[in-house]
C-alpha cells in the first residue's frame, strides 16, 4: 500500500501505468489560505483522512512533516512567492513540501481505514 500511495503522490509508474497527480492544483483547489501551513494540513485532513486527527498529531504534520523545521512565515513568504511569479524551481520547492506531507499522510492509520 504504501508504495502504490508513494508512487501516485510522485507521479512514478506501476506495471506501466504512469500516475500523473498534481499536487500544486491540489493545493490551490483544496486550501482556501495554501500561504498557511496550519491551513494546508487542516484542508488535507479533512478531504483525505475519514478521522479527525488529534491536535498533537496535527502539530507534528505541521511543523517536523510539512515544514521540516523551518518557520511558519518561511513557508508563506515561499508561496507568495511562488504565487506571484511562477517559475519551475519554485514550484519545485513546494511540490516538494506537499508531496512530503502527502507520502507521511497516506501511510497514516487514519488513511488506511477509509
């Protein structure tokens, strides 16, 4: 399971198959605020996970997952930058965040009992 949810995440191949999922439209689509990181974690719980998770483990996605241990305000001011001009590496950037976050999500109990 979790390499199959690993590899959709990545948009890798399975048995010929080549997943094409993208994270950046997901964000945009699902968060209404995607500049805050509490924002992106609450958005993500709520469309993939069928329980709610504990503040606590909320806490954890947020700050060691998602941001990786940098600050709240580092993330906004990487989105509004990205937001306002665009370009491959910033994208890069936060696709790699997202991804990060929905690889430790979809291993989660809580995903796994939908």
């Amino acid at each position: 399971r979790n390499d199959c949810t690993d590899r959709l995440v990545n948009n890798s191949s399975v048995s010929g198959i080549t997943f094409n999922f993208d994270v950046l439209t997901y964000v945009t689509t699902i968060v209404p605020t995607p500049g805050n990181a509490t924002s992106i974690v609450d958005a993500f719980v709520a469309d993939l996970l069928v329980f709610d998770l504990t503040t606590g483990q909320k806490n954890h996605l947020v700050n060691d997952v998602f941001l990786n241990g940098q600050t709240a305000q580092n993330w906004t001011t990487e989105w509004n930058d990205y937001a306002q001009n665009p370009t491959t590496t910033k994208a890069n950037n936060i696709r790699t965040r997202v991804r990060r976050l929905m690889r430790v999500m979809l291993r989660m109990a809580e995903f796994q009992l939908m």
